[in-house]
C-alpha cells in the first residue's frame, strides 16, 4: 500500500518514488498514522500544491525535517502544511529551511 501511494505522489509532483517513500514513512511514523492513511498525506500535499505558490516537494522536506517537533507539541499534519504554506509563501525558501523555522 505504501509503496503505491509513494508512486502516487511521486507522479503528481517533482519528488522521486524513493523520495516520496521516506517521506511518507517519515509523516506516518511523527503523526502516528497507519499506513493506510498515507493516502491522506499524499492528497493534502498536492491540494497545498495546487492551490498556493508552494510546492510539494517544499512542504515535504519541511514535514520531513519538522513533523517529529510538531508531533511532540500536538500541532496535526494539516497544522504543519499551513505554517509551512505561510512561511513558504512569504520566505520563498527551499523546504529544508522552511523546516527549520517552522520547527523552531
């Protein structure tokens, strides 16, 4: 199931099969989510994309690099696409440093 959502998202943005794999397990694991419900990830992640000047790839390297430090303060993936959509929006940096400020 995993390996056909990673696909999935791997299809529909500029991330790799194998880059989209981790980072699917990476929001699984922080948000304690069942595999099953990858699927939710994967739509929320392309919703995002679709609808603001962010991309996929951007808001899965900051939910890669800041889901653990969410997770531990009790803000949802959906909190954490919209602080990461905010600060994307208005930085215009890479995702990895995107998840540095939204992690701090």
């Amino acid at each position: 199931m995993l390996t056909e959502y990673a696909t999935l998202l791997g299809n529909i943005s500029e991330l790799s099969v194998e880059d989209s794999s981790g980072i699917l397990t990476a929001g699984l694991k922080a948000f304690n989510m069942e595999a099953e419900h990858g699927i939710h990830i994967v739509n929320a992640l392309n919703e995002v994309d679709n609808n603001y000047s962010i991309t996929t790839k951007q808001l899965a390297e900051s939910m890669q690099r800041s889901a653990g430090t969410a997770s531990v303060y009790g803000i949802s993936l959906e909190r954490l696409i919209g602080y990461t959509t905010a600060v994307g929006q208005v930085t215009r940096e890479s995702g990895s440093v995107i998840g540095e400020i939204v992690a701090v």
